[in-house]
C-alpha cells in the first residue's frame, strides 16, 4: 500500500502525509482542531488521535475500501509490544530481544549488569579481524533496539564507529550488550499521565573518546512532561582549536 494509492481510493478522506522513509504516516486536524493520525506499514495499520468519532469513521471508510480487520487496541507492532496499566503505556521489544538471542546462539549466556564497560576505549589494534557481515547485522539490529531502549544507545552508537573494519575488541562489545540484554528483555519505554508540564533536557560528551581518530561523542536526551522523548548520540571530529583551548 503506497501513499498514492490510498489518497486515491479514499478522496473523502483529507489527508496529509510526513515523510519517512520506512512507514507511510498521515495526520488529519479535524474541524475541532483534533488530529487523528494513520501509520501504514506494508498491510499493517494503527489508528490513533483524540477524537474518537473521527477515528470510528476513518474505520468504516478503510472497511469500505480494503479488506481490512479490527484487531483492537494496540498490543504488538513491528517487534514492539504495548501494555496498558493503570494510567500507564510500556512500550518494550522483550520479544525482539528473546528472538535475537536465540538467532545468534546467546539465548544461555551469563548476563550483564551493564550494556558497557566503565571507560571503554578501543584501542587500533584490538585483535584479529571478525566475520564482518556478522557484525553489520547484529549492530544493525541493536540499533532498532535502541529506538525503545535508551539504555544501549550509547554503546551501540559506540560499536557502530567500526562497522567497516571490526575486530575481535568490537564483537566483545557488542556480545557484551547482548548479555546486557538478556538481563534486562523487558525493559523499554514508559509513558503515563502527569501534571508536571516541564521540559529537562540533559546532555554530555565524551571528549577524544574514540582512541584511533581522535573523534568524541556528545549525545542529549530530552523529557517532555517526564516521558522520554528525543534522543541522540553520534560522533564528532575533536577540532584543534577546540583541544588548544
């Protein structure tokens, strides 16, 4: 299903779409100045917003036009499971992490209490070279983890620097997050109902961190309303201006 095609077969339908490069997402503003918002993936749809009059005619127009069924309240999409509790919505990828688990033979290993060791710095001759493919794809999935799990973004962002030419001392880190992980498989995303309506930002960097190219980290995390919002971490060349200072 494409953007295109659903636009034409529901013309009643006004519809704007975001851009994004993996999932179609369009947002309707009623005339009460409510949004109700569509996310399409492949043949998988979630409704949301807040007026639900507008989301039970949304359902009946798809219904008309697609084959489509109900299945109720969010509970697993993407490798992402929602549970609801008392004024509450966790989001977590407990199967996700289980399933990697099992996919690279770690599913019995000894658990980590942390994703990554105090410090760490790798050093430019860390060992002998890894299977490479190997470690794109287990990289590659720890970065779809770290989406609901800002526990590991910093080391994954960390052993994502070496994608290109990994060695025995980047593998070890990344096993290391497994293990993290196994410790912790439910651990994700909390979102609940307050009345605090503050907005604390918290930031930090690891200054020449990365020992062969001289680069360091920053990275910032934002609470909106005390829920988790937008995060990063990424890899900055230290300027020598920045260093004589």
């Amino acid at each position: 299903m494409n953007s295109k095609y659903l636009n034409t077969s529901i013309p009643r339908i006004p519809l704007q779409q975001w851009p994004n490069s993996a999932l179609l997402e369009f947002i309707k503003v009623t005339p009460k100045n409510k949004r109700v918002i569509i996310i399409v993936y492949v043949d998988d749809i979630i409704l949301t917003g807040d007026d639900e009059e507008e989301i039970s005619c949304l359902k009946n127009l798809l219904n008309k036009e697609f084959e489509t069924k109900d299945l109720g309240k969010l509970r697993y999409f993407l490798g992402m499971e929602v549970a609801r509790l008392s004024k509450r919505l966790v989001i977590n990828q407990r199967k996700y992490v289980l399933d990697l688990l099992h996919e690279v033979g770690m599913i019995g290993c000894k658990t980590a209490d942390t994703p990554m060791e105090a410090d760490l710095k790798f050093n430019k001759d860390g060992g002998s070279s890894v299977d490479k493919e190997r470690f794109q794809r287990l990289v590659g999935k720890s970065i779809y983890l770290s989406l609901n799990r800002p526990d590991i973004a910093f080391p994954v962002n960390v052993i994502s620097q070496h994608m290109m030419n990994p060695n025995e001392e980047h593998m070890a880190g990344a096993n290391r997050i497994l293990r993290y992980l196994k410790k912790t498989p439910g651990h994700g995303l909390l979102f609940k109902k307050t009345q605090d309506r503050t907005v604390k930002v918290f930031t930090d960097s690891s200054w020449a961190g990365e020992l062969t190219k001289r680069r360091y980290t920053s990275g910032y995390c934002t609470f909106v309303w005390e829920t988790l919002s937008p995060r990063e971490a990424k890899s900055n060349r230290l300027c020598p201006e920045v260093v004589l200072r």
